[in-house]
C-alpha cells in the first residue's frame, strides 16, 4: 500500500465528500425519492414532510454535514494545489465563499433536523423559515464558490479545462436559480430540478478532480 500523501487524500475527500453529501440530498423527505416532490417554500408542506419522515431526515441531516465537511478538505487541497501553479487565488477566494456557505447549509440543516425531531412546538414555523433561509444563503454562497473555483481550475493546466469551465457555467445557473428563488418562492418547486441536475454535475465534476489531484 502506498504512502497516503496530501493530494491522495484531498483526492479521496473530492470523491466521497460529495458523494455522501448528494445522497443525502437526494434521499431528503420531499426531494422526490422520500415523501413525494414537496414545495418547500410552503411551509405546511415542508415541516409535514419532515414530521411524517423524521428518522430518515435525522440521518440525512447528520450525513450532509459530514459529506460537506469531507468536500471541503478536498477543496482546500485542490487549493493549495493550484497555489503552485495557476488559479490558486481565485479559487483561494472561492473556497472563502464555500465555508460560509457550507455554514450556513449546516445550520439549516439542522433546524430541519430539530423539527423532524417532532419537539420543536409553535416553534416549528419560525424555525422553518430561518433554515429555509439559510438553505437559499447556502446556495447563493456556494454557488459563487463554485463559480469561482471553477474559473480557477480552468486556468490550470493539470485539470481538464472544458469540465472545469462547465462546472462554472453550471455554478452560474445554480447561483441565478437560488437568487430567483430568494426572490419569488413560488418558483421552488419549478427550478428544484435544477438544482439536483446541477448538484450531479458537480459530484461528477469533483470525481474527476479527485482522481486527478490524487495523482499529482
């Protein structure tokens, strides 16, 4: 067995982290695959889909983090990475970005999980509200991250340029849709499929640069 150097293990993180951090995406009460494709922007629906679903939202809930958590070290190993060659500091500022994003993705995540806990009361609205807001800051965040990570990688000439110039277009889109979104919460549920699009597309992409940061 090999020794497990930096990069390898940034590698790793790039692979699995988002991996984890998808499914549990994926397999969240009213994503469509648990508890039938929920508008979240109603509440009712919302906090209904997690109380009817609530063990499975307490996993998902504690497994995003740590798949987030996963993705980041990776994203600070890429970092450093292209720091000895080209786009490490727009990347660099990417990844201020995507921290804050990643916290703020946490937190509402967590209120979701105290709700799905079924102890939370009259409290239960607000504490919707707040995560679904922080949910919508996430994204905004994450997705300017992203976009700039992306500009940074395609720079590089260790990564493949078009998927890292794709993944910051993709940003772009994820990062309008979130802004319309904040804006007009009536369009959750019709652009929530692009969300999931863009989060597989990403996965994908962070695969690709695992692999390859692995290498290096």
């Amino acid at each position: 067995m090999g020794t497990m150097t930096s990069n390898k293990l940034g590698g790793l993180a790039l692979t699995f982290g988002p991996l984890l951090a998808v499914l549990a995406y994926l397999l969240s009460p009213g994503q469509g695959l648990i508890g039938g494709q929920v508008d979240f922007a109603d509440p009712q629906a919302g906090i209904g889909a997690l109380l009817s679903n609530g063990g499975i939202a307490a996993i998902t809930s504690t497994l995003a983090p740590i798949g987030l958590i996963i993705l980041l070290h990776g994203i600070n190993t890429l970092v450093e990475q292209l720091r000895t060659g080209q786009g490490g500091s727009i990347a660099g500022l990417g990844r201020v970005f995507l921290v804050f994003g990643i916290v703020a993705w946490m937190v509402g995540g967590s209120f979701q999980a105290a709700i799905a806990g079924g102890n939370t009361g009259a409290a239960a609205g607000a504490l919707y509200a707040a995560g679904f807001g922080l949910n919508l800051t996430g994204g905004i965040l994450s997705g300017l991250a992203f976009l700039l990570i992306g500009i940074g990688v395609s720079t590089n000439a260790n990564f493949n340029r078009n998927f890292a110039l794709v993944a910051a277009a993709v940003s772009l889109v994820l990062l309008v849709v979130n802004i319309v979104v904040a804006n007009d919460t009536s369009m959750q549920l019709t652009l929530a499929p692009v969300v999931g699009i863009g989060f597989i597309v990403f996965t994908v992409w962070s695969i690709t640069l695992g692999q390859k940061l692995g290498k290096l």
